[in-house]
C-alpha cells in the first residue's frame, strides 16, 4: 500500500511512480513562490478560484475545478498562488500526472484522515480515446459508492474543454427529432460526462497588446528592473510577443526575465 509521507516537510508534494510500480509522495522541496497579487489581468478568473478555495479550506462545501483556455493565461499559475495564500491555514498540494490518475484512489486513501485539506493537481489534463486514467479520474470525481472525501478536491488545467480530442465526423451522431430538438448521440455525451463532473469552470482567454504589457511591467518590476526603463521595454516586449505568436503570461515572463538579466546585470557591472 501507499505510504505517508513526512507531512512537515513540505506544503507541496508530487506522486511518483517507481520501474516496480510502487508509488510514492515525494515532498517538493523547492515551491513556486508565486503570490495572487502576481498575476495580472485575469481578476476574474482569480475571484472564482480564490472563493472556492477559501470555502475548501474553511470546511464549507466547495467544487473540483477545470481550468481551460488558452496556454500561458495564469491556468497552473493561479493554483500555485491560492497553496501560497492558504498553506498557513492547512492547504496541501499532491501533483499527480496524467498516467498516475489510475492510483488516484490509493492516494485518497492515504490523505482522508489528515487534518489538512489536499488539493490534488492535474496540470495539463487531456486524454485520447481509450486512456485508462480518463474512467479512473471519472470515477474519483463523482461516481464510487464510496462517498466523496471532504478534505480532497481535484483542480486541474487544460487546453481543451471537455478533456478529449472532438472530430467532426461525431457532430453525425447527433439526432434530430421532429418536433426541431437536437440530442448528441452516445460519443458526445461520453466526452462531457468527464468535464461537467467538474463543478466549477473557469475559462481563460487571450490577452490584448495592453494586458500583455501590463503582465511585462508586473514581472520587470518583480525582478528588479528600474521603472525608468518601462517604456523602454515596451516595443522590445512587443517584438518578442511577435516573434513567438502570442501575447500570453508566459511570454512576458519570459521576456522580463531576458530583459532584467541584460539590463539589472548591467547596471550592477
């Protein structure tokens, strides 16, 4: 069976399989120190998340979470945040991967006693057809006789909506009635049936030119860059986004940390 980890050795922990295939929760040493008043632009989606969050922690009634939309918005960003806020309160990561979903209940078993509430996180969650971890995850959300563990939630980003790849040839599957009714056929609702166990969504989109710009200031200003050289960075910023086909947050950190290590290097020399 899978066994406790040291549980003060960290806020954070990630399952781990070994070649024997035993698993194990190895605490993450080194977490993300990434604060909600980081991340720009998306105040939306960060009420939603921050609200759900604070019910978990709170013991009040609370969802598991599917975070889609576009890549780079904040998705992973914003659940690194919420465990920097509320680890003080007891909140406590498990970060499993996609082909570890099958041991999902082995881990659930292990955490259901603690007194600590355990967000288990799936980062870039999505299944082909015929995965074993897809009914493994179905199954955890809403669907055993065993009732649901009140210290667990599953919060997890991808890039699709409904988790698994859509081709045109099921939009024949759908039936018409007579009466003008439309009802997707068998394949269709398989494929929703794994998202909508998710109680809540949240959805993020592309930034604008000026978004964009204000996630660059936020990171500059983050990691040291004099404010006198903002609006230098602009155009700089703009012809990077350029170059990689995307205004999103990843790209601006990216380009902050390229920038900051050209320009605070230099002025410390």
């Amino acid at each position: 069976p899978l066994q406790a980890p040291d549980w003060s050795a960290s806020v954070a922990y990630r399952y781990r399989k070994r070649s024997s295939g035993h698993g194990t929760l190895e605490p993450v040493r080194h977490v993300a120190q990434l604060g909600l008043q980081d991340l720009k632009e998306i105040d939306q989606q960060k009420e939603k998340i921050q609200r759900n969050t604070e019910q978990f922690v709170n013991g009040l009634p609370a969802n598991n979470v599917l975070l889609t939309g576009a890549r780079g918005t904040g998705k992973s960003s914003l659940i690194k945040a919420c465990l920097n806020n509320y680890a003080s309160r007891g909140l406590r990561l498990i970060e499993v991967d996609k082909d570890d979903l099958v041991d999902l209940p082995d881990i659930v078993e292990v955490v259901a006693a603690r007194a600590e509430k355990f967000i288990v996180y799936c980062d870039d969650l999505s299944f082909e057809d015929g995965e074993s971890g897809y009914k493994a995850l179905k199954s955890i959300l809403d669907g055993t006789v065993a009732a649901s563990t009140p210290n667990v939630l599953v919060y997890a980003t991808s890039n699709r909506r409904h988790l698994l790849p859509e081709y045109m040839s099921e939009n024949l599957t759908y039936k018409h009635t007579d009466d003008g009714e439309v009802h997707p056929g068998e394949v269709i609702e398989e494929k929703i049936s794994l998202s909508e166990r998710f109680g809540l969504w949240v959805s993020f989109y592309p930034f604008t030119q000026d978004e964009y710009l204000t996630i660059v200031t936020q990171w500059l200003s983050a990691l040291g860059v004099s404010p006198a050289l903002f609006e230098a960075a602009r155009p700089q910023a703009l012809v990077w986004a350029l170059e990689r086909g995307s205004r999103s947050g990843r790209v601006a950190h990216q380009f902050a940390r390229d920038f900051a290590g050209h320009h605070v290097g230099r002025s410390a020399a």
